[in-house]
C-alpha cells in the first residue's frame, strides 16, 4: 500500500516538475517575425532587383495626398517568404506610417502571376496608390512607426 502511494506522489510531482517550465513569464515577450528592412538603398535596380531592394514592404490601409498608412510585411522562417496581416483583420497600432518626400518617384510594376517575376516598369503617380495596394518603399525610417519615402512601387 505505502509502495503504490509513494508511486503516486512521485508520478505527481514529475507532472508538476514537468510542467512548470511551460508558459510564457511575464518579461518574456512572443516570438513576432522580423519586419522587411532592407539596407540595401540601390534604387537604380531593374526587373526583379527593384522589389529586392525594397527597404520597406507592405500592403497600403489608408492613403492621403501626402503619405499613406501601411501594414507591413514580416519575414518569415528566415527570410523564405513574407506574412502579412488578412484584410480586414490589420491591427492599425503595427501599422507604419509613411510620408511622400516631395520629389517622391512613383513607379507601377506589373507582376507576372505564374512566377512571380516583374514583366513590366512604368512611371506612375500618386494617385496610383489605392487601398489595399501592394508597395514596394525606398527611404529611410524616422522611427519605428514613421517611414519616408523617396520612392514607391506600385506592385499589380
């Protein structure tokens, strides 16, 4: 009888012991992908190489005359692909920010579907930027939350 009591408290304090180390303390914060920064600020790039280049990415929220609010693109596994927010599921307090420089150059770049490849580059505008629109940015952070840009694709 004491045999099978001794078991049970040593099978319960294993389980205890055991699970202990799970959960999250309260310092710890959760694994979030690592935003799109791109140090690479070449903006002379070509086909493909100016989507690469791009030091922000990201799908646009609201847009204004002068700039527009992005949700923005988080690399995953290591850089293998890209994840975004579902629409309408965004959460506008990671959103960033971002402002026209005055001489901002607009550029659209028509996509290829099957490989994702760019088939086409064409001066665009501002007015090209719409909601929901897919953007490739050059500039440079202000902070976490504000970008400027001196240079937007417009990914179709």
């Amino acid at each position: 009888m004491k045999k099978t009591n001794i078991s049970k408290f040593i099978a319960v304090g294993l389980c205890i012991c055991t699970l202990t180390g799970c959960g999250a303390s309260p310092d710890e914060k959760p694994d979030t992908p690592n935003p799109i920064v791109n140090s690479n600020t070449n903006e002379e790039n070509k086909g493909n190489d100016i989507l690469e280049s791009a030091n922000l990415i990201g799908d646009v929220l609201e847009f204004t005359e002068d700039g527009c609010l992005l949700k923005q693109a988080k690399e995953i596994d290591g850089g293998a692909g890209l994840q975004m927010e579902a629409p309408g599921m965004e959460n506008k307090d990671n959103a960033v920010s971002v402002t026209y420089n005055p001489d901002c150059e607009f550029v659209i770049a028509t996509l290829s579907k099957q490989s994702g490849s760019v088939t086409n580059v064409t001066t665009g505008s501002i007015s090209d930027v719409k909601k929901q629109s897919s953007v490739y940015l050059y500039g440079e952070f202000a902070d976490t939350n504000h970008f400027n840009a001196t240079k937007v694709v417009i990914a179709r």
